[in-house]
C-alpha cells in the first residue's frame, strides 16, 4: 500500500484549474521529486495535501489508506505529514534549539524531556555547531537556517515530509550540504516529497520524479526517463527550443 496517495485530485481558483485531475502516490521511504515550470501547481499540491490553506476541491487523498482530505489541518500534521515554506517560516526571535524544541512539542508530541533530547539529535544529525545553536534563528546563516529547517522537521516525526524549494539562494556548493541533509531525513525513516527548480539536486536525491504542467501531470518516472521525455523538454524550453 502507498504511503502518500492522491486520487483526481482538482483545484479551482475560480476558472483557474491549478490542479486537473492528479492522481499518484508515493511509497514509504521513497524521496520522490516534483518540478514544472512557475505556475504548474507545485506548491498547490502541496497545500492541498497539508489543507493549508485549502483543502481540494474534488478528489481523494489517502495518508496508509486512511483518507486525510476532510481533516483540519492540525490533524493532518499530527497524522504524519509536515511540510516546508519557499520562505523563512522559523521563529526569528528563538534561538535554533528553540525552534526545533518547539516543533519537537508540537509536532513530535513530546513531553519538555523528551523534546529537548528530540532538539539536540536532531541538531548534532544536521551537524549545526554547538556554538550556533543558542543564536536567534534571524542571525543564522542562510546554509545554517535550511540546517535548522530540516533539523525542525526530524524532531517532529513526521512520517511524511515535503520540501517546498529546499535550495531557494544556496550557492553551488551549498546544494551539496542540502543533498546530504535529504539523505539524512531520509535515514531517520522519512518518506521525503521535494519540490525543486535545481535540477541536478532533485536529480541527485530522486528516487522517481514528477513533472506537473499547467496543473497536469505531464512525465513520471525514474530521473533518467523524466529528462528524456519530449513533453518535458518542450513544457521548459517552448516547442521552438524542444526541436532544435
Ligand atoms: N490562493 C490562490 N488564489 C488564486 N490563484 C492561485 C492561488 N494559489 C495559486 N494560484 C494559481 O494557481 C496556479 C498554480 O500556482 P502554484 O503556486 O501552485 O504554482 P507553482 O508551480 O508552485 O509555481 P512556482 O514554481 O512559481 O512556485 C497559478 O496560476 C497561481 O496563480
């Protein structure tokens, strides 16, 4: 049985489908990658699925068979499924070990014991340094706040976590450091579904990739076969490029 699963699943924004008919699902500890070009319905989906903030506005999605689509949004987080902002969504004012204690009390469900061990694993698993982590999350470097991003998400247990745009303003190197930061969550047991326009890091990590269009599932399949495909091409480069 899929972990992650969705049924025809639509959106509509007035006579804007941002969603048409998608349907796929995702096995448990699998990292499984989404790209399309700006506007394709990327971070839709994403909100449909956590229900923040909208639910769909037809169709089924399925969390180990149990349908999540109807639940408020605190459940559906608490039923296994966190997910990431293309911006800063940290508390600026807490230190880093604050944030990922908060989200270990919240969204791990922990007692104030539990969590601060939960806060202190996950920072040394995501290797931010001792001497960083009592800094407010705004002093933090932009390397240092995806550190503490992801460290936030392990300590809250999800079954399921979805990056939205992970590697938003990371130099060339840094992709790497996020490479090994998705192996890392992936490790801990973690089903990962990441969002990316950085292609050779979504190459890099997938297991099997997506690509959406104009809300519409276009590709799917192992990386290799997704580049390859020429709807892909065409969807990025315009059908003049696609043939050159
Ligand atoms: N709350 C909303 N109200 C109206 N239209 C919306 C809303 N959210 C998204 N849309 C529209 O739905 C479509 C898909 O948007 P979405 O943000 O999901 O695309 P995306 O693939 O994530 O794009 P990007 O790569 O730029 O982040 C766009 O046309 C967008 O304008």
């Amino acid at each position: 049985m899929p972990l992650l699963e969705m049924r025809q699943v639509t959106r509509r924004f007035g006579a804007l489908l941002a969603l048409d008919n998608v349907s796929f699902s995702v096995r448990k500890s699998e990292i499984f990658g989404i790209a399309g070009p700006n506007g394709s319905g990327k971070s839709t989906l994403f909100n449909v699925i956590t229900g923040i903030p909208f639910p769909p506005s037809e169709g089924e999605i399925l969390l180990a068979g149990k349908p999540i689509h109807r639940l408020p949004p605190h459940q559906i987080s608490r039923a296994g499924i966190l997910r990431t902002f293309q911006k800063d969504a940290e508390f600026a004012t807490l230190s880093a070990r604050e944030n990922v204690y908060a989200s270990a009390v919240y969204c791990g469900r922990m007692t104030s014991t539990e969590a601060k061990e939960a806060a202190d694993h996950a920072l040394d698993d995501v290797s931010l340094k001792a001497e960083r982590r009592a800094k407010a999350a705004s002093d933090l470097s932009v390397f240092e706040r995806k550190q503490l991003m992801i460290a936030s998400a392990i300590a809250g247990r999800p079954k399921v976590l979805l990056l939205d745009e992970p590697a938003a303003g990371l130099t060339k190197p840094e992709v790497t450091g996020l490479s090994d930061l998705i192996f890392t969550v992936h490790r801990r047991g973690i089903t990962v579904v990441l969002i990316e326009h950085v292609l050779p890091l979504l190459l890099n990590v997938s297991e099997r990739l997506m690509i959406l269009n104009h809300g519409a599932i276009i590709a799917s399949g192992s990386p290799a076969e997704v580049v390859r495909n020429p709807e892909v091409v065409e969807a990025y480069l315009g059908k003049r490029e696609a043939r050159l």
